[in-house]
C-alpha cells in the first residue's frame, strides 16, 4: 500500500473517557486525591530509607526503589488523564504517544523484577536467617535494582521499536485514555498479526515468569513453616495476604492485556486504572502501616520535622 508523508497520522485523539460530566468529575477527584497519595506515599518511602540509619537494610533498599518505579509507573499517565478530563478534544501527539509507551513499559517491567527480588529477599531472610547477609549483600541488592531498571528499558525498547516504525494513516482516534500499544496497533494501515504476536509474547513472558516466581518463593515459604510450625499455616497465610493482594492487582490487567489476544473490549481500559492509582497508593500502606520497623521510623522522622518545641507540652 503505497502512502505520502503527507497522508501520513501525526497525532491521536484518545476517547476512552466516559462522556457524562458527572464521571469526569468524580475521575478528577479520584484521580488528583490518588495520585497526591502516590505522590506523597512513596516519596516519603524513600525520604525514611535514605535518612534513617536502622532503615538501611537490603529490604528496604529494595522497597524505596519499588516507590520509584510506583511513582514512575502514575506520573507517566496520572498528570496527563486528569486535564483530559476538561478538554473536548484529547489530542496527543504521535511521539509523546510513542514516550509514554516506552516509559509505561520500563516502569512495569522494573516493578516486575522487583517484585521478584523482594520475594527473594523475603524468603531468604525467613528461611535462611544464618546466611541472610552473607546472600543478600550490598552488591546483591544494588545487582536487584540494576537489573530491574535494565529488565525494564530492554523490554520497553521490544515493544517500542515494533511500533514505532508502523505506518498510520487514518483512522487515528484511539478508544482510551492512555497510550499503549493494543489500541493503537489496531490503527495501522498494515497487518499487525506478527507484532501482536510478538509483543505478547514478550510481555505474557516476562508476566508469567514473575508470577510463577513469586508463586514458588510462597510456596517455599509455606512450607518452611508448615514444617517449623507442626502444620499450623494461619499465621502465614494472614503475612502472605497482603503481598498476594498487591501482585493480583498488580498483574490481573497485565495478564488480561498480553497473555492471550489483544482485547477488544472497554475492560482494559478501566483495569489499567488498578495499575496507575489504585496499586501505587496500596503500596506504601501495605509496606509501611503493616510494618513495625516503619512506624517506628515514621514517628523519629515527624518528631525530627516537628522539633523538641512542637512535641513539648
């Protein structure tokens, strides 16, 4: 099919927003309180591992680099979503639409690799506490977070580059409200039956792998203390439910977009949501408020910002 660079599509349109204004209003608010939370959740996750010396363990190494890539993974569809919600017309156009493609799938390929190294981290200190430190080292944990960051770019750069050089040229409205490659792949103006191949592949790959992982790091686990504990497991299934509360909210729209075809219907567009606001916001509640050491933290770090005059009676 032979087309001029002048017929060629230079921007999209995204129309994945409900039309009713009451929606849109409710979308900002939940969206501007969510991610404010993110925002304020996971920075200050970083800010108490950087600043508390009892902190600067491998575990929570490896949380303050998750609260990056959570905070990565929303400020690269949050900022944009929320004045989409006021404008008629949500034009975007081709490159920004290609960037954020590319950064969507760095911070969602780092956070599955994260995941992974946090399950490793989790299960070695419980199941191997004599060798914990010897095996999760200072090197060990900054390979962890190097590797997730390089996991991250090379399967951005998979997907990106299938689709960067698709030719569109017309229709270009794109039934979402943010830019990944299933919608718009659909628009070009030559068979994409290979590439959807291709990039399920690689995102059901590096998916399937992070959850069969993380499924075997809790099964080793369980029974770990299936054996110490004379087959009582409810004490460990009450530690598991959180971590297996953020990976199923965290992989479900993963799964339903990559492992199998891509999807034709509107429930995409609405599990994306869990990924972008809903999951990072989890996070730091699950990581901190559940966690004894985070409090603690939590409070030396509001009496150092308050002072000896605003806790003094």
């Amino acid at each position: 099919m032979d087309t001029t660079n002048d017929s060629m599509v230079s921007e999209f349109v995204l129309i994945g927003l409900p039309n009713s204004w009451e929606m849109h209003h409710f979308l900002f608010w939940f969206f501007a309180v969510f991610y404010m939370g993110i925002i304020l959740g996971n920075l200050f996750i970083v800010l108490m591992v950087i600043t508390d010396s009892r902190l600067h363990s491998p575990m929570y190494f490896l949380l303050a680099n998750f609260s990056l890539l959570d905070l990565g993974l929303s400020s690269t569809t949050v900022p944009k979503m929320i004045p989409d919600l006021f404008t008629d017309c949500n034009i975007i156009s081709l490159p920004k639409y290609m960037t954020q493609i590319f950064f969507i799938h760095i911070m969602g390929g780092g956070e599955m690799v994260q995941l992974i190294a946090m399950a490793y981290d989790w299960y070695t200190e419980i199941c191997k506490p004599l060798h914990f430190l010897t095996i999760m080292s200072p090197k060990m944990c900054v390979s962890f977070v190097v590797a997730a960051w390089i996991v991250g770019i090379i399967h951005a750069v998979f997907q990106f580059v299938f689709v960067i050089n698709l030719p569109f040229c017309g229709p270009n409205e794109v039934d979402n409200f943010y830019c990944d490659c299933p919608r718009v792949m659909k628009l070009a103006c030559v068979g994409t039956y290979k590439l959807e191949f291709i990039i399920i592949a690689n995102s059901g790959f590096i998916s399937m792998v992070t959850v069969f992982s993380l499924i075997i790091s809790y099964i080793l686990y369980l029974h770990f203390v299936w054996k110490r504990s004379s087959g009582d497991l409810s004490k460990a299934f009450v530690t598991l439910s959180a971590h297996i509360s953020v990976v199923i909210l965290f992989f479900m729209p993963c799964i339903f977009l990559y492992v199998g075809p891509f999807p034709t219907t509107s429930l995409d567009k609405y599990l994306f949501i869990v990924d972008s606001a809903i999951t990072p916001i989890l996070n730091p509640a699950i990581y901190t408020l559940r966690n004894k050491d985070m409090r603690v933290a939590m409070r030396r770090l509001c009496k150092q910002i308050v002072g000896p005059h605003g806790i003094s009676k």
